[in-house]
C-alpha cells in the first residue's frame, strides 16, 4: 500500500449511490450526444429518405472520432490529477502538455479530413453523380 492511499482508505462498502455519484458527468455526457443526434435525425429527416440515409451514416463515425479523442483526453486528465495529487509535479505538467499536444494533433487530423469528406459527398450528387442509391447516380 502506498503512502498516498493509506490517508484515504476505501469504504467499507461500494453501491449504486456511490457509483451513481462518480457516473452522472459521463451519463449526461452521453445522453447529450445521444439526443444531439436524435435533434440532427429530426430536422435532417424532413428533406428526404436520401439525407436521413447519409445522416444515418455519418452520425456513427462522428461518435467514433469524439468518444475516441474524449477517451483519450480523459484518461490523460486522470494521470495528470493522479500526478498531482501525489506531488509529482514535473510529471504531471509533462503528461498535462502530451495531452494539449495530442489533443491538437487530433483535432488537426479531423480538421484535414474535412476536405475529403466533403469531395466525397460532392461526388456523390449531381448530374455525373457515381454512387449508388443517390439521385443523378449512374450506377
């Protein structure tokens, strides 16, 4: 046992109220990106079978590269707190700047693939449209 977690001894017991109290910020988290694309199913479902289809589409993958950088982020906020707590300091502002780093590396990733998505869904309308199911689509 380490000198830090022996001036906080665990309880006794652990129930739903005390995971309950460390989970509600991730469940709100969650049931905001849940019924963010619920809003987005919504209004998009209004054009057409088509764009509902693409919304359909595009809704998991933007999940995948949120819960993946969020992950990421959050897992680098605990090293960091846990650094801190046992005053580590040096180490804990060198993992706090991988994660700014890291966090810009990513977001500069998503931010270059925006071209190409949207040179993807460009090719896919219009009168020389090649994807299949689209309206215009020579296939």
């Amino acid at each position: 046992m380490s000198p830090s977690s022996a001036s906080y001894p665990l309880p006794a017991r652990v129930g739903p109220r005390e995971v309950l109290d460390l989970a509600w910020p991730v469940i709100v988290s969650m049931l905001s990106f849940t019924l963010m694309s619920a809003v987005d199913v919504i209004f998009v479902g209004r054009l057409g079978s088509a764009p509902l289809a693409a919304i359909g589409a595009a809704i998991p993958v933007g999940f995948l590269f949120r819960a993946y950088g969020l992950g990421l982020l959050r897992g680098a906020r605990v090293l960091v707190a846990q650094r801190a707590g046992a005053s580590d300091d040096e180490t804990a502002r060198r993992l706090g700047w991988q994660a700014v780093w890291l966090a810009l590396a990513m977001g500069s990733l998503v931010t270059a693939a925006i071209p190409l998505a949207w040179w993807g869904a460009s090719a896919c309308s219009g009168p020389t449209a090649r994807c299949a199911g689209w309206p215009g689509s020579t296939w």
